[in-house]
C-alpha cells in the first residue's frame, strides 16, 4: 500500500474479531513503530505484548480501577467491563518511560515521540490488512494499572493498542 493512501484510508476499527496479526507481523509492527522520530534518540517506548496471563491481570486492573472510581458497579458490570478488555485478539500497550534527569529532553516530548511511534504502529497494522482501535480511557492513568503492566506510576500509557480483523 502506498504511504498517503495508508494514511487516507485509515480509521479506527468499530469491532475486531481473531485472527489477530502473526508473530511475523507483529514483529514487523512494532519495528515500524520503532522508526518514529524522537527527540535525543531516547527511544522512550515500550511494547508491552500482553500474552494470556497478562491479559487477564491487565483487565482485571482495568476493571478494579474502574470500580474504585464507580462504588456502584455491581459484579456483573465488573465482569462485563473485563470481558470487554479481553475480546481484541491482540493487546498491544504503548507506554512512555519517561528519562528523568537522564537528559534534557523535556517530558512532553517523550510522550509525544511514542504518540508518533503508535501512529507508525497503526500504518504498518493498517498496511498489512489489520484493524486496529486506540483506546486509554482512566484506566491508561490508573496507578495500579500501571503497576500491574510493570511500569512505574510516573510512566504514561499513551494507548491501549487492540489489533485484529476488523469485522464489517
């Protein structure tokens, strides 16, 4: 696919369904993510491929912090609001380590780098036929989540990266 078309006839896919990219594919998706510009060559990104088990901590963070911020929600509404993480065959975490005191570059463009690393994400996932969703949401500023993922609380979550097959 030529670059300005992949840019023209990208969008957000509204559902996704299995199958979610390959290894190969994945491998080059985060490569081309890898290729964004950012300032002092910090290469302040990491992504975080949740496998099975750290899908299901993941959610279940996702979900309890959602909780803490809504007392109300009953079990079932946690249990939806999990299902609803889970159901992208591919989870992909954008998150920005900021390098305190470790360099000049101010912090906003840290985050703003892995902001261009996620769009480079999204091209190369579009380029090779998949659908992709760029979520947040309160969980991407949640503590625990955070902490859950293995990142420190000072850390950003710049998107919740769901890949698959887009459906209709």
């Amino acid at each position: 696919m030529e670059l300005l078309t992949a840019i023209d006839t990208r969008s957000s896919a509204a559902r996704l369904t299995m199958p979610g990219p390959t290894h190969e594919h994945l491998a080059r998706i985060l490569d081309a993510a890898a290729h964004a510009p950012d300032h002092g060559r910090l290469r302040p990104w990491d992504f975080i491929v949740l496998d099975a088990a750290s899908r299901e901590s993941f959610a279940t963070a996702a979900a309890a912090a959602k909780r803490a911020r809504l007392a109300a929600m009953t079990d079932e509404q946690f249990e939806a609001e999990r299902a609803k993480l889970l159901r992208s065959p591919t989870l992909v975490i954008a998150a920005c380590r900021v390098r305190r005191g470790e360099t000049k570059v101010p912090e906003i463009e840290q985050v703003v780098a892995v902001a261009a690393a996620v769009q480079n994400l999204f091209l190369a996932a579009h380029d090779l036929g998949y659908g992709v969703m760029w979520k947040t949401g309160a969980a991407a500023y949640d503590p625990n989540v955070k902490k859950a993922l293995g990142l420190d609380v000072l850390d950003h979550i710049v998107g919740i990266m769901h890949l698959g097959t887009r459906l209709g």
